[in-house]
C-alpha cells in the first residue's frame, strides 16, 4: 500500500493554446479549414486530476466533489471506490508514536 498526500480540491486546467509550441501549430496550417480548426483547438481545456480521486487519471472525472466537505488540519483516507475510509488528526510511526509529518506538494 501506497499513501499520497493530496491537498487540491480541483483539477489543473492546462489550456491547449498555452502549451509550447502551439502558436507553431497556427502558423503551420495549410488552409483557412485547418486554420479554423486549430483555432478552436486553441480554446480546449484539459482537466488534470490534482485531487488523487479520479477514476480516469491522469484526467479530472469530477470525483474530487468529494473533498469539497473536508474539513482543514485532518487526514482523509479514501479507498480505491473514492469513499472515506476514516479521518485521522494526525498520523503517528506505529514503532515509536511520533508524529509523521507528511511533506506538502506545494511547499
Ligand atoms: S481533481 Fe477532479 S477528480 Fe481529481
């Protein structure tokens, strides 16, 4: 068993056109067709799942809806269907009692 911390409760929104190289693509189009395809390209979004609950990672399914009700300072533990296992104050070493301190992604 694997634990990963999650602290996001949505996706990342990665937006076609702001990916390097994409202006490339515009400029690359044979044909006012292509061209107009590209450029509806341009408006797509990919939603990328940050929250560790989609069943269609890497992309967002919407399952992080069930993190939006948890509460700050606790540790939820999910199973592999999404539902919360239990909630934890805190995580201690099962040896020496101490405290783990999970390292935050965002630090
Ligand atoms: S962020 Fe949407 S399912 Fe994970």
């Amino acid at each position: 068993m694997r634990g990963i911390r999650h602290d996001r409760d949505h996706p990342y929104v990665v937006k076609l056109k702001d990916l390097p190289g994409f202006e490339n693509l515009l400029g690359q189009a044979d044909n006012d067709e292509q061209k107009n395809k590209f450029e509806k390209l341009s408006n797509y979004e990919i939603h990328l799942c940050a929250c560790g609950l989609s069943k269609n990672k890497p992309f967002c399914d919407g399952h992080h809806a069930k993190t939006m009700k948890e509460e700050s300072g606790k540790i939820y533990l999910y199973d592999k269907d999404g539902n919360v296992i239990t909630t934890l104050n805190k995580l201690t070493d099962s040896e020496d009692g101490n405290e783990i301190d999970l390292p935050n992604e965002y630090e």
